[in-house]
C-alpha cells in the first residue's frame, strides 16, 4: 500500500500519513480522503505527511496542486510535511509556500510535531554546525 495512516490522540493529537515507494497526486489525495472519512477524523485535526519513504518528488506545477488540494480536503486543520534533504525537502517547501499558512515543511519528526500542536513559531528545519 502506497500511503498507511493512523491517529495518534495524544495530547498533540494528529494524523500521521506516511506515504512508502512510488507514490503519486491521485494517490494521495484519495489517502487525504479516506482520512477525512473515518470516523475517528475531526475536522481541526492536523495531518503529519511523512514522505521519507517515499520514491521520488512531486514536480512544481504538482507542488501548487497539492497544496489548494490540501486546503479544500482539511481547511480547518494544520498540515505538515516531514522531508528528507534535497527534492522532496524542496518540493514540501514548495507546497508550504503555496499552503497559506496551513502546511509547513520539516526535515524532522520533532519539530513538525510541535508545530502541529500549536506553535506558532517555524522551527529550522535543518541543522547547521
């Protein structure tokens, strides 16, 4: 299966959707819909997309796709994005640009959580020594 998601109802309480191989727009936004139809979906909860397994990066006209997708799908909810460094770091930063505001992208599982949960301030992503 291409994306696996389950709800984490702790006090950050979030879905977290990991998407593994190849994997595509249309795919996706039929995860981002199955989510929305369980019965265990509120509609403020946010999503955490784990693209770290995933084969490959969205292209830039798909970046803008995914993110009006994302803001029709869940307009009441936080989104973000975990990313490894290079492409798909770059493509979930693409999507936060286009996001207003709801999707943000992160190179780490920590940060990204914290910001689902309700901080207002965008952690670094990336580390520098």
């Amino acid at each position: 299966m291409p994306f696996t998601y389950s709800f984490h109802v702790d006090p950050s309480g979030f879905v977290l959707l990991r998407a593994i191989g190849a994997v595509n727009l249309v795919m996706w936004a039929n995860a981002m819909r199955q989510i929305i139809a369980d019965r265990a979906f509120r509609d403020t909860m946010p999503v955490l997309l784990d693209v770290t397994e995933a084969s490959g990066a969205p292209q830039p006209d798909e970046t803008v796709i995914i993110a009006r997708t994302w803001r029709l799908l869940a307009p009441h909810s936080r989104g973000a994005i975990i990313a490894p460094e290079g492409l798909k770091l770059g493509a979930a930063r693409q999507v936060e640009q286009q996001s207003e505001e709801r999707v943000r992208a992160f190179a780490d599982f920590p940060a990204a959580v914290e910001w689902l949960s309700g901080s207002t301030r965008h952690t670094a992503s990336i580390n520098v020594s």
